[in-house]
C-alpha cells in the first residue's frame, strides 16, 4: 500500500482538529495505519520551537519564518516521510501552506521564498491532498471568542486574518488539483462526508 499525506490548512478556529481527527477515524476504520501529525509542534523539538514561536515577545518576521521552517525540516525527517515510506496515511494540522500564508501574505515576506524555503526544509514534499476550510475573518473573531484564551498570534488583528485567509485562497487557485476548499461554516458531519470521499478517491488511484 502507498502512503498518502492529507493535511488541513486554515485559519485558526475553522475547525481543522475535528475534521482531521474525524477523517483520522474513518482511515483507521478502514483498516489503514494513521500518524497524526501537527506543526508546529509535532515533535519534541517541535515543542520547544513551538513555544517559543507562541508564547514568547515579538518574533522578527524572517526569524518566524526560519522557525517555521526547522520545525516543518525535523517533523519531515523523522516523522513524516518514515511514515509514507511504511504505507501509513499522514493525517497533518498544517503544512507548508500555512508559512506560505502566514508568514507570507499575513507577515508580507515573499510569498515564493517562503514556499521555497519550506520546500529546501522538506526536500520537496507536498501534500496529495490538502482540506482548506475556508472560514470568514468575521466567523473566526466569533468561534475564537467563545473558545477563551488568545495566544500571541491569534491575538492578531482581523485584517492580518483576513490577508492569511487570501493568501491560501490564492494558493488553492494556483493548484486547484491538490486542495480541497470548503465553506468551513456548513455542517461538520457534511463537511466530513466530503472530505472521507476525496481520500477514498485517492487511494482508489
Ligand atoms: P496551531 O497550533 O495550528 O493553532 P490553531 O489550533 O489555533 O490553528 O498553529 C499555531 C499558529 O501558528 C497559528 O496561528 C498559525 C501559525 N503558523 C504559522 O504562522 N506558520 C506556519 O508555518 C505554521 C505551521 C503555523
């Protein structure tokens, strides 16, 4: 059996955990082998990177995206690609995609260096399918405010959501046969429904 690596792109509060847990769930059932994986944050050293990244002063933007980076490198290494090597579906919070949007069109760095220093971090590993739950900046400000508790980069303001918002819509233009874009606002069972359908096509191939 091929691997596969599905990952979940959005903004923060779309509802990335419970659509990927949800398709993680269905995989298993079918009898397939799932590693879960999140970025950042996704390894012991990704812990470490991650609070600094989340919780600590002001980041310049070049260092954020570094950070990033080395974060996506040593989750690739050691977890991700072992994975698909074995057969096994990787199932992601976040990918490339977020730098790209975040620190790209969030942060105003270059968007395409961004891209290609995730990808030299990667040694070019894209995603087969990536679930973009497209969410409003006026929905997000709302799902967050009853969630409690902002970290550093969810305290941003709303116009910093909405550039990330069309920074992966452009992306999900520009390659429209990798990305699954959805109304992050329909029913979750909906949602999960259309999403369980791609990744059976997928591994139908
Ligand atoms: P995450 O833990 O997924 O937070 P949430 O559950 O709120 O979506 O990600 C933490 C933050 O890191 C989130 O605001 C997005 C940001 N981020 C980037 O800016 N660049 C990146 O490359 C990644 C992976 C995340």
């Amino acid at each position: 059996m091929r691997g596969l690596f599905v990952t979940f792109e959005g903004g923060d509060g779309a509802g990335k955990t419970t659509q990927s847990s949800r398709l993680a769930d269905w995989l298993t059932e079918q009898g397939r082998t799932v590693v879960f994986g999140r970025e950042p944050g996704g390894t012991e050293l990704g812990q470490a990177i991650r609070e600094l990244l989340l919780h600590g002063d002001h980041v310049a933007p070049r260092a954020e995206a570094l950070l990033y980076a080395a974060d996506r490198a040593h989750n690739v290494a050691t977890r991700v690609r072992p994975a698909l090597e074995r057969g096994d579906v990787v199932v992601q919070d976040r990918y490339l995609d977020s730098s790209v949007a975040y620190q790209g069109a969030g942060r105003v760095l270059d968007g395409q260096q961004v891209r290609d220093l995730s990808l030299w971090a990667s040694e070019g590993l894209l995603p087969d399918l990536t679930v973009l739950l497209d969410l409003p900046a006026d929905a997000l400000t709302h799902r967050l405010a009853h969630r409690g508790g902002f970290d550093r980069l969810e305290s941003e303001a709303a116009d910093f959501h909405e550039r990330v918002r069309a920074g992966y819509l452009a992306l999900a233009a520009a390659e429209p046969e990798r990305f699954l874009v959805l109304d992050a606002t329909r029913a979750v069972d909906e949602l999960a429904a259309e999403i369980r359908e791609r990744v059976a096509a997928l591994l139908a191939d």
